[in-house]
C-alpha cells in the first residue's frame, strides 16, 4: 500500500512538532536517538563508568 507514495509525501500529525512527513519522522529521530547517545556517552565520562 505505501510503496505507491514516496516517501516525501505520506505525513503524520506530530503532537508538538504538527504536520510532518514520513521523511521529516525518520530523519528526527534518527537524530533524537544520537542526541540521547551523546548524553549518555557525556555522563559516562564525567563519572567514569
């Protein structure tokens, strides 16, 4: 079924981020995901783990 739509032109409606397409969702988090690593990867450095 979604084969027939590029992947520019499916959207969902993101609770805070509003109108967004199925590219713009794959593409934050993927980012939110390194942004969380970063974090973890920062505070286990800070405490030595």
């Amino acid at each position: 079924m979604f084969n027939q739509y590029p992947i520019g032109v499916l959207t969902i409606q993101h609770p805070d981020n509003g109108t967004m397409t199925i590219a713009e969702v794959i593409r934050t988090y993927a980012w939110h995901g390194k942004h969380h690593i970063a974090h973890i990867t920062t505070l286990r450095k800070q405490k030595n783990w």
